[in-house]
C-alpha cells in the first residue's frame, strides 16, 4: 500500500486566529483536504491552543470522511489524555513537548519515560485508539519503545530535511537503519517534520513500509503559490 497522506492543518487555524472569527473555516478546509485525496487530517492543540483549540477537535471528529483517519498529536497531560479519550480519533501522536514549545524538536527518551509512556499508550489502546510516539533515530530507544507497547512510532524527520541538499544518501541513512530495526521488531514507522516537495519522494522511496507522512507547514505554505487542491496532489504524487 502507497505511505499514507495526513495533513497538518495547524497552520489553518493559526490563520483563523490571527484576524479573529471563523476565516479561514477548519472544518471546510479540511473537508477540502480529504476530498482533494488526502488520507487523514492531523492536530496538534497545544494548551495555549494558538492554533488549534480544543473546540476544533471535536468538530473536527465530527467531520472525518469514511475511510479517513484523524491524529491527534500532543503531550499526553491530563487535559489533553482527557480530549482524546473522549474523542476517539483513529491515532495519538505523543510528543514530549514543553507547554510554550514552538514546535516539536526532540523525540522521547524511552528509557527514561518507559512506564510513564507505558500506562497512557495502555489507556488508549484499551479505547482501540492506535498509538505512535515522536522518536528519533536512536536504536536503543526504538526498542524501548516496542516495548512500552506502542503500535507505531512517528520518525522525527529534521536533521533529514536540513542534509538532504548536502548528501541525501548520509542524511537517509539512520532512517534506513531505524526502520530496518522498526521492521525486526514488527514496530509500525510514520515520519514528519519538515518533509516537502524536495526531499519527500526520495524518504518515501528508501523506506520501505512507511505507513504515514504527516505534513503541514510546508503543505500549506505550497498550497499559497499553487492552491490547496494541487498540493495535495503533488505531495500524493511524491509517495510510493
């Protein structure tokens, strides 16, 4: 099956919130996202929901096409273990996230959080919510992850993006390493972080089995040159 599409529509919302009242529409927007070919829609709220806000998500649930997924990425608090247990969504992202980062940066140490990140993955996965955990690619900490019970892993993607241009085969190479490990050890692999129209192809061609890429930033700043619709299609395009 080709690695799927989920779109990151964060930079929607901040949007949305910049001018106040409801324009750009969430939820329009995202239903154009998953008829555009899409295969799932992805947010992360954040406590100071400067983006997305806890309201959308659930108005967001409510507006998932069949045969679609919704990821709901976060640091798993008691507000936010709280919205997606009640949610339902078809996958938690868990991101060790401090409440006033700019954005994800680092991927969890697995060793040191084993049973904390245990007890929540249990929690979600007794609801039949799948779980996939911020990681990068250190092996040791990947099989920490198998074992903490987590279905997937979510390969965080930045010092990928910033060697690509440099020697895409050197910056490749730890992620080959990670998912040959992923695949011994039966450990699903999505990615994300800074995977755009450039470099995109190439990740998804050396990765056998990628199951997910979760883009936002660059997609919808692509969607501003070109429209929502081809970005889409373009970014479909370049996986295989």
């Amino acid at each position: 099956m080709p690695t799927k599409l989920s779109v990151n529509i964060n930079k929607i919302a901040t949007l949305r919130n910049a001018r106040g009242g409801d324009v750009p529409n969430l939820i329009k927007a995202a239903l154009a996202i998953q008829n555009f070919g899409a295969d799932g829609i992805t947010v992360h709220p954040r406590p100071d929901q400067r983006h997305i806000r806890y309201s959308d998500v659930k108005q967001l649930k409510k507006n998932i096409l069949p045969n679609k997924e919704f990821n709901i990425e976060g640091y798993p608090s008691k507000k936010f273990i709280a919205l997606v247990l009640s949610t339902k969504p078809t996958q938690v992202t868990l991101v060790p996230d401090k409440p006033n980062q700019l954005t994800s940066n680092a991927g969890w140490n697995t060793i040191k959080h084993e049973s904390f990140l245990r007890d929540i993955i249990l929690d979600f996965k007794n609801k039949g919510i799948r779980t996939s955990i911020f990681m990068e690619c250190d092996l040791k900490k990947i099989e920490y992850a198998k074992r903490i019970g987590t279905d997937r892993i979510e390969l965080y993607t930045e010092s990928y993006a910033r060697g690509f241009l440099k020697n895409k085969k050197k910056a490749i190479a730890p992620f080959c390493s990670a998912a040959n490990l992923c695949h011994e050890i039966a450990l699903e692999i999505n990615a994300g972080h800074d995977l755009n129209l450039d470099n995109l192809e190439f990740f998804s061609t050396q990765l056998k089995k990628l199951k997910e890429v979760s883009i936002g930033h660059a997609l919808i700043s692509d969607s501003l040159y070109i429209g929502l619709k081809n970005a889409v299609l373009m970014y479909k395009s370049r996986l295989t």
